[in-house]
C-alpha cells in the first residue's frame, strides 16, 4: 500500500488531462517550476544570511 503502479500513474495523467486540458498543463508546469526555483533561492539565502552575520560579528 503507499505504492504508485504504472496504471494509477496513467490514471492520474488521464484525469489531469481532463480537468485542466492540453494547453493548460504547460503554464501550471511552467508556474510550478519558478515556484521550486523560488523556493530554493530563499532557502539558499536563508542559509547564507546567518553566515555573513557571523563573520560580522567576528570583527
């Protein structure tokens, strides 16, 4: 149980399809993509923030 087999992955693609269609998929996809490319940009910077405040700190 828990495991995605090849017909329910088929399956969700079907229904993905119907609801949104073929040329909305794209842009969701595309807006997807920029939210995980801001996301790691923030996470990245978060951990970089700290770092420079220690070496602040130091001097």
């Amino acid at each position: 149980m828990g495991r995605l087999g090849t017909t329910e992955i088929i399956l969700i693609i079907a229904v993905v399809l119907l609801l949104f269609g073929g040329k909305k998929i794209p842009e969701l996809m595309k807006g997807l993509g920029s939210g995980v490319k801001e996301f790691k940009k923030a996470a990245k910077g978060e951990d970089e923030a700290p770092a420079a405040k220690k070496e602040d700190e130091n001097k």
